[in-house]
C-alpha cells in the first residue's frame, strides 16, 4: 500500500489543501491520503490556536464524501509538539510505502524540522507549490554532505537517493488561499464562501469559531 500524508494545523482545512491532496492522489497512484491535523506545531505559536478536536472535526467534515481521503488523529492522541519523525515511524509498517506532502515553503525549511536527515531515508516527498514561495531544490534546501545523497532521474521526473526513495515537485493546481486569511475573515465579518466547503463554513459558524 501507498499512502500519503499531509499534516498541518488546518485551522481551518481549505480548498487549497484538499485539491493539492486529490492531485496528489491521482498523479502519484496512492492508495489513500492521510491528513494529520498536529497537536502543537514546532514552528508556530501555540497562542490562539483553535483546539485540536475542532480542527479534527473540521477535516473529517471537509473529506466526508472523498473515499481516497482519511483522517488520523495520531498526533492528537500523542499530545505535545507533533513531530513528522514519530507519526513516520507510528503509521510505517510491512508492505506500507509513505509519501509525504508538504508545501514548497515547508521543504524550504525542512532542515529545522526535527530528525529531517532519518526522514529522506524513511519515506519519499511529494513538493506542492505554493504562491509566493520559490521552490528550493535539494542542493539549496540540504546541506551538501546529505544534498550529494540526491540526483536527478530525468525520465522520471523527479530525484532518487540513496535509500532508494524519492523527492518529487509536484505542478499541482495553484490556490492562494491561506487558512490565516480564512480566520481573518471570519474575524471581520467577511464572507469564506468558496474558499472552504460549506461543512466547514457552517461548522465555523455554529461553533462560534475566530470570533
């Protein structure tokens, strides 16, 4: 089985995140995607975040009626900062392949990310764009010693390393919405309409939710 997972706080899930996911799905063969909503994210403030059952509850809502699509609340349960290495190494198993999917500007700093070196070797990435963020490839975003571990397969399409995995750029539909503008909206009475599914708009309503 080839799974792949995209985290994130989704707060809230938006149509950007669910659309990068069903390309994904499709242009890669994966089995399914895994969204893992974080319980405290190591690079963002943990100050004002929406609780994480809401946000669970918002990206169940948003997937619904998507049958490639599941929701794991693996980093909720563990608690703490949510780290990619652990949930990697939690949902890896016999006869389970992983891709991660991340955003441009996540991969740009992938290097502060918690055991990023262990990461390449465990599982393969799949790099969506995102507007605003100039893709860095693995000899600008990696150190040189771990960078040399990387080539480029142009039949492919996409690089191989050592370990036998890959790192792929992905030219995946552009949306510039951003969960930040969602909640900036609501904040000032302004319309969300189109920029996440109605579930989700309306669960924002009826929880009262970045009032």
């Amino acid at each position: 089985m080839h799974i792949g997972i995209m985290g994130g706080t989704f707060d809230p899930i938006h149509y950007g995140h669910l659309r990068c996911a069903q390309e994904a799905l499709e242009g890669f063969e994966l089995d399914k995607v895994v969204f893992v909503p974080t319980a405290v994210t190591p690079h963002k403030p943990e100050d004002g975040m929406t609780p994480a059952a809401a946000r669970l509850e918002m990206v169940r809502l948003a997937i619904s009626d998507n049958p490639g699509f599941e929701v794991s609340d693996i980093e909720i349960k563990r608690g703490g900062r949510s780290f990619t290495i652990d949930t990697v190494r939690e949902l890896s198993g016999q006869g389970v392949e992983i891709s991660l999917i991340v955003g441009n500007d996540s991969f740009n700093d992938i290097s502060t990310w918690c055991e990023y070196e262990t990461l390449f070797t465990l599982v393969n990435f799949i790099i969506v764009a995102r507007p605003d963020y100039p893709p860095k490839k693995p000899a600008e975003a990696l150190p040189v010693a771990l960078a040399r571990n990387f080539w480029y397969d142009a039949a492919l399409e996409c690089y191989k390393s050592s370990w036998d995995k890959t790192l792929t750029y992905a030219g995946t539909t552009l949306f510039a919405i951003s969960s930040t503008d969602i909640r900036r909206r609501v904040s000032t009475g302004r319309s969300i309409r189109y920029l996440t599914p109605r579930s989700v708009a309306d669960y924002i309503v009826t929880e009262e939710l970045y009032k």
